[in-house]
C-alpha cells in the first residue's frame, strides 16, 4: 500500500514538474520574442530619425 502510493506520488510529481518546464518554456520563448521585438523596433526607430 504505501508502495503504491510512492509510485502514484511519483507519477503526480513527474506530470506537475513536466506542466511546469512547459510553462517555463513557453514564457522564456515569449519573452525572447518580445525582447526581440522591442531591440528591431528601437533599432529601426531610431534609424528612420537620424536620416
């Protein structure tokens, strides 16, 4: 009994960990998009003011 729910916690702990990387992951990828954007825009920007 106490086997079984070792293994079930495991299992519940290993889903919970892989949700969380997922989340991890897709707001690092959004972030680096957005940093992305934000340098081309000001990068972009600025050089449509100086000439």
């Amino acid at each position: 009994m106490i086997v079984a729910a070792v293994v079930i916690a495991f299992l519940l702990l290993g889903s919970v960990l892989g949700f969380l990387f997922t989340l991890l992951k897709w707001g690092l990828i959004i972030g680096l998009v957005g940093v992305v954007i934000m340098f081309a825009s000001r990068l972009f920007g600025s050089s449509s003011t100086r000439g």
